[in-house]
C-alpha cells in the first residue's frame, strides 16, 4: 500500500463528498487517535477527545467548531523540538493530525498521522525512507475501508 493507493481509495468511496462529513471525521478522528502518545499538549488531547465526543454524540457542533479552532491554533503554535532524534516533530504531526482531524481534513489528517508514526519510530532517516510509511498507509487504508463499509452498511 502507497500513498496513491491510499488516495484511490479515498476517491471511491467518495471521502471528499459534503455527504460523507462524518466518514471524515470519523477517519480523521481514527488516524489522530493511533498517534495521540505523541502529543506533548494535554490541550491538544482535550481536543482530540472533544472530536470523540462529538461522534458519540454529547457534544454539539457548536463546541466541536471552537475545538478545531482551538487545535489549529495549539498546533501552529508547536514550538517542534530541538531533539536530534527527530521525536519532537512527532508531536508536531501529531498535533496537525488533530487539527485537521477536527477541520474534516481526513486525508491530511492521516497524512500527518503517517508521518507522526513514522518518526515516531525512526526519527530523520525513516521519514527519507518511502518504505517506512508503508505499514502506517496499510493501517490507514484498512481503516478507511472498513469504516466507509460500516457507513454503507448502515444506510
């Protein structure tokens, strides 16, 4: 599985589609909750677990609108790391996976998830490494898969 491979399937099941928002926010929600270790704010947690809410259904779309301000302000405002290791842009993709997770971002949620993990694992020299993202875009693409096949499912 590749990033390309990861994009068809986007395509058909129509990820992008103003219907599918909640397919969005679910897989978005999915990918930023795979790398939430990452996270070095507890307030960009607190906004990961609001999206959570949100799809479960005890919180309005009102208060998920001001999260996804909220986590697109914290993440911008990452200072990264000076880490040699590269483990603090770790949580810096982590944290716009959230972001974008919260915006209906999908694909650049998982994205910034993809490259969170990666880092996460292997610092600098996995990320140069095209291979590295390998497992990530297989997780991400089962993922998608199975939750479109929920959603059609259930329609």
């Amino acid at each position: 599985m590749n990033s390309e491979a990861l994009d068809r399937l986007a395509e058909q099941v129509q990820l992008d589609a103003p219907a599918n928002e909640r397919l969005r926010l679910e897989y978005g929600y999915a990918c930023a909750l795979r790398v939430k270790h990452f996270l070095e704010e507890p307030a960009v947690a607190d906004c990961l677990s609001g999206l959570g809410q949100y799809l479960a259904g005890t919180l309005g779309r009102t208060q998920l609108d001001r999260l996804a301000e909220d986590a697109a302000r914290l993440a911008r405002q990452h200072q990264g790391s000076t880490s040699i290791d590269g483990s603090g842009h770790a949580a810096v993709s982590a944290s716009y996976a959230v972001a974008n997770a919260l915006a209906g971002k999908a694909r650049q949620a998982a994205e910034y998830a993809a490259y969170a993990a990666v880092y996460g694992q292997g610092g600098y020299g996995a990320v140069s490494d095209r291979e590295s993202f390998e497992p990530e875009f297989q997780w991400q693409a089962d993922c998608l898969a199975s939750l479109a096949g929920q959603r059609a499912a259930s329609t």
